[in-house]
C-alpha cells in the first residue's frame, strides 16, 4: 500500500470518503475472499449460534420489497449480510490488527486511541442481490460522538452493474443531532441536491467514509458477488450508549496504553504466539550473555 497520509486526510475531510487501491495484500485478499465464499456456499449448514448472524435475500424481500424486483423465490438462499464475522474464522478477528488498514485509521482519526466497534460482510449476491437504501450508518451506531469510520475491504472488483457503493460527497457535515433515526432509509425524494459518486475500485481496495454520509448502491446484476467487509471504528472517546455489545467490540489495537496492548495480544495468541517467543528467546539469551563470564 502506498503510505499517502495527506490524500487520505483532504480527501477524507473534504469529501467524508477516500478509496485506496491497493489496501489488502494479495495472500490476505485470497484468504479472505475463500473465507466468504466458505460461508456463503453452504449457508444451510451452520449451526444455530452462527446461522442466526445470516441475512437472506430472501428474508429481506419479505422485509422490504421494495429494493428488489425479483420474488422470494427467484433468490434462492443468497445470503445478503453475514453479521459478526469474526465469529465464522479467527481470520476475521486476525483482520481487526490488519497493520496497513490501521495505518490508515491512525491517520483519519488523528489518534492511536480508536476502538474496533464490528466486522460483518454486505456480499450482494451475483444476479439477484436487494439494492441498498440510501442511508447514514450514524443512526444505526449509536454512540456518544459522531467520530466514527465505516471502513470497507473490497473483496472483488466494484463496479456499477455488481452493486457498487454510491456516495453523496460532502453530507457529511452535519451535526451529531441532526442525524436522525429516519435517515436509517432516506426516500429519494429526501436526498440533497448535490451529485452522486460510484465509487468504483477493483478487488483489495479499502473504501473509507464518515459515517454521516449519505450512501446507497444498486443491486447486483452481474454474474460475480460483490463481497465488502464493513468495518465500524470509532475515535478517542466516542462510546455506544446502547446495552448492546458485539464480538471483539472495544478493541484498541494502536493504542500507546499497555493494558490495552496486554488485550489485543492476549486476543489474537496465534497472531502474537511467534513474537512472544522471539521475546523470550531474546530474553534467554541476554541472561546468558549476562551469566557467561567472558559476555558470550
Ligand atoms: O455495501 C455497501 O455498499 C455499503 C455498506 C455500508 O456502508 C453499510 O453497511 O452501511
């Protein structure tokens, strides 16, 4: 990834979103993309306690028919969302200490003291995905502060015909009251006159946006998925003033406090198992050299 650290702040800042290609390194990409694509081929077979974080195209026709044309029916068993990821594969949860995408939130956030909030998949199945309403993620967070990042690892290619992310660059600027629960799904005759972006991008990159923003996309006709992972981060004190706490929720993994640090090593143990070892041999090594009377 090229360390661009003054786009991402004027582009984020100016227009409350910022695309970088090349976010995820291809062995990452692959796993990843085989980790979804685990899931979403055989949705029938998990047990309860991970089935439940799967929403159906299906269910969400019946819910709201209006963003898809096509019947229950015709959908088969697409899965549209797949909610607590980390949950699925450690390689998820591995994901919340994914170095370059933190980079990036240091930069956003101005700050080593932000906090993972959750990881979950929008995969838009190919051919007969919903559209996505046109909405700001804000309402759906609540949390104390407005300063949050919903921040996407893309894993194929976005393009208008599979559904790509739309954006309406500068609504984020709003305050943190005006952000109102309606805007959960924003009728098109609601939305600011201002122009629309398709954020186009090929497979690895990272979309991040304000989570104020108005977005949307449309449904996925193509013959491939259009699999994001969504990530919410939220920045130095900004808290959830709900009950409601999600898998990994509260995690720091830049911050500079060590009990912090302790954490996020004692939650990834196979992540930080070699390291943990290089310290110890570092550390037996040192005795010796203290211990031997000629230091070798
Ligand atoms: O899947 C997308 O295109 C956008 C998803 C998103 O930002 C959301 O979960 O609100």
């Amino acid at each position: 990834m090229i360390n661009d650290p003054a786009r991402w702040r004027s582009d984020y800042q100016r227009d409350g979103y910022l695309v970088i290609e090349d976010a995820l390194d291809k062995p990452t990409l692959d796993r990843l993309r085989r980790g979804i694509e685990k899931i979403t081929a055989d949705p029938d077979g998990f047990p309860p306690h991970l089935k439940r974080w799967l929403d159906f195209e299906r269910d969400f026709i019946k819910r709201k028919p209006q963003y898809n044309e096509l019947a229950v029916s015709q959908v088969g068993n697409a899965v549209r969302n797949i909610g607590e990821l980390p949950l699925f594969d450690p390689m998820f949860a591995e994901l919340i200490v994914y170095p370059p995408l933190l980079d990036v939130l240091q930069v956003l956030f101005a700050s080593t003291e932000f906090q993972f909030y959750n990881y979950k998949c929008i995969v838009k199945a190919p051919r007969v995905s919903s559209k996505s309403q046109w909405r700001r993620d804000l309402p759906y967070l609540e949390h104390s502060t407005p300063n949050l990042i919903t921040a996407m690892l893309c894993l194929d290619p976005m393009t208008e015909r599979n559904g790509a992310t739309v954006v309406l660059p500068g609504t984020h600027r709003i305050g943190h009251e005006p952000a109102k629960p309606g805007d959960k799904d924003i009728p098109e005759t609601d939305l600011p006159a201002v122009p629309r972006v398709t954020v186009t991008c090929p497979a690895g990159a990272a979309v991040l946006f304000h989570v104020n923003i108005i977005h949307g996309g449309g449904a996925n006709r193509s013959e491939h998925p259009r699999p994001n992972i969504i990530g919410i981060w939220a920045g130095p004190d900004t808290y959830p003033v709900t009950a409601s706490r999600l898998a990994y929720h509260g995690l720091m993994p830049r911050s500079a406090d060590p009990a912090r640090q302790r954490q996020v090593r004692m939650s990834f143990p196979r992540l930080f198992a070699q390291s943990a070892m290089d310290n110890a041999q570092e550390a037996r090594s040192a005795m010796c050299a203290r211990e031997s009377p000629h230091g070798g």
